[in-house]
C-alpha cells in the first residue's frame, strides 16, 4: 500500500524533531483497527496487521532519509567554514573561478593596495583575460586551465597595469572528477623576491661578520643556539656548524670562566664589560608569530684613553726624533758639498755612512708611524680580488727591475672579504720580501695559491730565495727584527709585524716555513 502523495511530502519535508511526532501519530491511528481484532474476521486482521508494517516501514525510511540529508547538509556546512576561515587567515591574495574559469571571489590580503582591491570588482571576468603567464603566449594560462593542469608558483603579469605576481592555484573537482574551477592563492612579486633577498642577504651576512655573534631562539626545553658568526665559533671551539642547535647554557659554559659568569647575568639590552670584551644582549621583536629571539654581540673593549697616550707617544717619537735627524743629516750634507774636496777618501767615506744611517733612521720612523696607523685604521669589509692585486703588484716590481728572470704563478680568483687598502699592504710586503730575498737566484719563482692546511683554507705566497733558519721564526714578525744583514738584503724590520698585524684585524694569523737557501712559504688565513 502507498502513502498519499501529500503525506509522502510531508515525512519528507518535516524536520526530524517532527519525525517522532508523525510515527506517534501513524501509531495512535493504527492502535484502534488493531485493537478491535478480535471483533474483525480473520482475513481482515491479517491485511489491517501488514497494513499497519508496511506504514511503519515508510515512516522509518523517510525518518533515514531525512536525517542522513541532514547530516550531509551539516557537514557542508562546516567545511565551508574551515575554507572560509583558511582564506580570511592566508597572508596572500585568495581568489576562486568557476567551472568556465571565470573570477567568482577575489580577497585582497590584508596589506593590500591598488590593483589588488581593483581585482574584487572584476567578478565574471575569465581570470586568464585578467593575467598572462610571463614570457608565455598569450592564451598558455587559459590551456593549463582548461587541462585542470596544477597552477604555480608561476609568474604572471596582470594586464590592466603591468604589476607581476606569483600565482599558485588547484583545481577543485567533484565526485566524478570534473573540474569545479580553481582555487589558488596571488602574491605580488617584488615582496616575495625581497623576502628571498633578505633571507640569503642574511644568510650571506653571518659568514663575514668579524665579530662573536650569537642568534639564540627561545624553545620549549630553554634557549638553543639558532646561528653563530665564524669568530663565535673560532671563540667556543669545535668543528663549523657544531654549535647550531645546542642549549645556550652549555655554549655559554664552553666561553672563557670569566666571561660564562658574566653572561649569566645579562639582561635583554644590558652591556656588561669582561676579560676585555663587550658583551650586548639585544631583544629581537619578530612579531608574534615567530619564537622570541634575542642576539648577542661581543666586541673587543674599546680603550679610548689608551689608543690616546698610544698616538702621542708615536708622534712625540716621530717629531722629536726627526728634529735631530734632520740636523745631523743636514750638516752632514753641508760638510760633504762644502768641505768634501778637502777630505781624503776615507773622510768622504765616513760622511756617506752618517747620511745613510740618517736615510735609514727617516725610513724606520716612517715604518713606525705606518705600523700605528694600522692600529687605529677603521676596517672597511668589501670583496677583494687578491689575485689581481698581486697580478699589479708583481708587474710592478717586475717594471723595476725587467732584467731579472723570473716565473711568477698566480692562482685566479682569490676573492676575499676585507679591507681593500690593508690588504694591498699585505701583499705588498710579502710578494715584496718573496722578489727581495729571491733576488740573487739565477732564475726566480714566485708562488701565490690557495691550499688546504690541517683541514683550514690557507693563502700562501711561496718563493725559492735565500730562506732563514727556523730557529730564529719567533723572531720574524718582531717590530726592527731582522734575519738577514742590511747588507745583503735591504729593509727596515717592519714589513712583517705590518702583515701580522693587518691579518690579525681581519681574523686570520700569519706562520711560516723555511729553510736556509731553499726559499720560504708564508701561510695566512682571513
């Protein structure tokens, strides 16, 4: 037996909580046929009883229906709110199209201005007359859409201006697997290039920086270690990369005793001085959304009034000095042009060894106050091509003296970071010392290189001169310490503490190794 239309509706339209009120009532109006059974003959109780089933059978499978249709609109329901919610949450611009691809939703992202709120009125526009993949024919956008093809990261450019963006879509299907349309995300491009920019610009920055410098991020079990620069891994010790992602307070307890206590107790943006050092804890605000950071920095401790009495005393030395030397050698001068004629040859003699020992006296304060300006110099850090500036230097030395015979080999593409004009000094003295002490070889070699010593990238400028005895090294890089005699080798005994000296600014240290007569090699790093 069927249900009448109008009542088959109204089970199917009747809200579930109406569900229960309509089996009661079936129910009820069964009750009375059934209860009067003993009354009816018995054909008609058995067609009243499979009446009555066969009611209730209906009732129950519209009750299912309609609650399953029920639970299905619930749950559509609710994953479009999570979408909804996702979209309002992207830092980017969230657009939808429909089946033929046309722009049903644009949200700008928060940041956004100009074409990216213009965009929210275009709805009903097919999305690939809108942009235009670049460097792509003009319809490549529109053939991927129409493929169902994923979209991004792609570069696009946006007709209406010009302005270029990164797009990155996919295809919505439904349970045939026909595309529904496209939801994808829109980012402009020169903030997300930017973005990259900083992160390498920085990623670039901590393998230079000259001083300690530590990148701590605050974590559940305490603060780790997030990045160190080369001179706070050379300051802990152990192999490169080895402190990334250590707790701080193991680190900090690997630093000098006197400096580990005082880090204990430095507070976000305090200074505290130690072991000559300057510490500063700096906090980082990376937003809210990022783990709190903090950075320290340590610096040597600055000495103003020690680097003062350091300037007087070199220029008391050189003023009060020159002032004699400039009398002696004067009337030295004067006696010998005035007075030379009637000197016999040993008299001229010792008048050329007073003027030389003044010339050589000229020459050593000028060292002097060489040597102290390398001190107090500001370092400049820029790319150096050491290559090339030892190419000129030699060509120069080579243009003095262009009858020597020399091969001189040259590693290319020595680039380093560093101080331009201190590094010229650098190798000026050591290419210099290398053409120098190789002068009385019949064929001078000259050698500058890069190798790898005990696991660390050492520079070496290498030679086949006279040499030195070893025994003597602790000397070689003393202010006026010389190896060899004036004699043979001219000089005033600075050129080499120069070189310690600028190397050690831009932390790296000078050795070196010989033998007498078999030339020498002097390694450095930076």
């Amino acid at each position: 037996m069927r249900l009448p239309s109008r009542d088959r509706a109204a089970l199917t339209d009747c809200p579930k909580g109406q569900v229960a009120g309509s089996l009661s009532a079936i129910a009820s109006m069964w009750a009375a046929p059934v209860s009067a059974q003993s009354l009816a003959p018995p054909g008609t109780v058995t067609a009243y009883g499979l009446l009555m089933w066969l009611g209730f059978g209906i009732a129950c499978t519209a009750a299912g229906a309609l609650w399953v249709r029920q639970r299905l609109r619930l749950q559509q329901q609710r994953v479009q709110r999570d979408v909804e919610t996702l979209i309002a949450l992207s830092e980017h611009a969230v657009w939808r199209t429909d089946a033929e691809h046309r722009l049903l939703m644009w949200r700008p992202s928060p940041e956004a201005e100009g074409p990216a709120w213009q965009l929210a009125n275009q709805q009903g526009q097919a999305f690939a007359q809108l942009f235009a993949l670049e460097d792509d024919p003009e319809d490549a956008l529109a053939l991927r859409m129409a493929a169902g093809s994923t979209i991004g990261p792609l570069r696009a450019v946006l007709k209406s201006d010009g302005s270029r963006w990164l797009l990155r879509a996919q295809a919505t299907l439904d349970a045939q697997g026909r595309v529904l349309g496209y939801l994808g995300t829109a980012q402009p491009l020169a903030p997300a290039l930017q973005a990259r920019h900083d992160k390498v610009l920085l990623s670039r920055l901590w393998g230079v920086m000259a001083q300690p410098t530590f990148l701590l991020q605050s974590e559940a079990q305490g603060w780790t270690v997030r990045q160190v620069s080369p001179a706070a891994q050379q300051l802990v010790g152990g192999e490169p990369g080895a402190l990334l992602g250590q707790a701080w307070e193991a680190v900090r307890k690997a630093l000098p005793p006197d400096m580990a206590q005082a880090l204990e107790r430095l507070e976000p943006g305090g200074v505290v001085t130690v072991a000559g050092w300057q510490a500063r804890l700096v906090e980082v605000d990376a937003g809210s959304d990022l783990p709190a950071s903090r950075l320290l920095c340590l610096s040597t401790e600055a000495k103003p009034q020690a680097q003062e009495d350091q300037e007087s005393f070199v220029y008391s030395i050189s003023h009060d000095l020159r002032a004699p030397i400039r009398v002696v050698e004067g009337f030295s001068r004067i006696l010998k042009e005035d007075y030379g004629r009637f000197l016999d040859r040993i008299g001229n003699d010792h008048l050329d060894r007073v003027l030389a020992a003044a010339a050589r006296m000229n020459s050593m304060i000028d060292a002097l106050l060489a040597l102290s300006r390398l001190q107090s110099q500001p370092l400049a850090r820029k790319p150096v091509d050491l290559s090339q500036l030892a190419t000129y230097i030699l060509e120069d030395l080579r243009r003095d003296q262009p009858e020597r015979a020399a091969e001189v080999l040259i590693e290319p593409g020595i680039i380093v970071q560093g101080d331009p004009t201190l590094l010229r000094v650098a190798l000026e003295n050591l290419l210099g010392n290398a053409w120098k002490y190789s002068s009385k070889c019949p064929q001078t070699r000259i050698e500058f290189k890069r190798e790898l010593t005990e696991g660390q990238n050492t520079l070496v400028v290498a030679d086949n001169g006279a040499g030195f005895d070893m025994r003597f090294a602790d000397r070689l890089f003393g202010v006026f310490q010389r190896l060899h005699s004036a004699k043979d080798f001219q000089g005033t005994g600075v050129g080499l503490a120069s070189v310690r000296r600028i190397i050690r600014r831009h932390g790296g240290d000078i050795w070196a190794e010989s033998e007498v007569g078999q030339g020498a090699r002097f390694y450095f790093t930076l």
